[in-house]
C-alpha cells in the first residue's frame, strides 16, 4: 500500500492510502470514551481533508471495551462522517470480545446513512472495499 502517515498518538493511526484512495485508521490498545471520541474526530478531520469516500477501520489491536462512547459514535459521529463525505465503511473486529460488543453497539445507534460492513481480517475487509 502506497500510504501516507498523517497523524499517530498512543491510542490511534491514521494513514490515507492513495492507491486505494481511503483512510486506513488502526487502533491500538486500551480505548475508552475519551479516546475514541478523539480519535474519531480525527478520523472526521482527515475524512474532509483527503475527501475521501472510504474507510478502513481496523481494531484488531484493541484491548477493552469502549461501550461509553457507543451511542455517541452511531448517533452523532457517523452522521458527521456522512456529511464531510464517507459513503464506506469496512470495520475490521477486535478480537477482544469486549470491543467487538461495543463495535456492534454503535452500529446498532448508527443513524447515518453509510454502508458499513464488519470484518475479521486486512485482506476480506480491503477486498470489499475495493468493491465500493
């Protein structure tokens, strides 16, 4: 992949893929509230600043649930990424069952009108968002 880093911290990447023409966002470790309404907001930022369309949304390197930030990502933050222009979503489960809950809850409370699809590898995600 022909990717560019655009922003690291502790908790997430961000790098946009010019090739595939999408964010590749990787979270890591520990994630709470907190951690996931920044980093979302960064993801947002990055989403308008690249326009890009795509999203590949791994967090198979988290560790904990995020359960507080659930509602808030569906409801609110999805719309948001709808606005700036993300039409696909390809998210890639932890394998922590614990995160996984918590993806699954905000897709129950997503309100946007994006088409997002769950994964459990790189390569099947990648491979439908290739499709989009």
């Amino acid at each position: 992949m022909a990717q560019h880093l655009l922003f690291q911290d502790s908790t997430i990447s961000i790098a946009y893929d010019y090739v595939q023409e999408w964010l590749f966002v990787n979270w890591l470790g520990e994630q709470d509230g907190d951690t996931v309404r920044a980093g979302a907001m960064k993801m947002l930022e990055f989403v308008r600043q690249q326009r890009c369309t795509k999203v590949l949304n791994s967090n198979q390197e988290v560790t904990s649930m995020w359960q507080d930030a659930a509602e808030w990502g569906g409801r609110e933050w999805f719309p948001l990424m709808q606005e700036a222009g993300c039409h696909y979503f390809a998210w890639i489960y932890s394998p922590n069952l614990y995160s996984r809950l918590s993806t699954d809850l905000t897709l129950q409370h997503n309100v946007a009108g994006i088409i997002v699809c769950t994964f459990d590898d790189v390569e099947t995600a990648s491979a439908w968002l290739k499709l989009m």
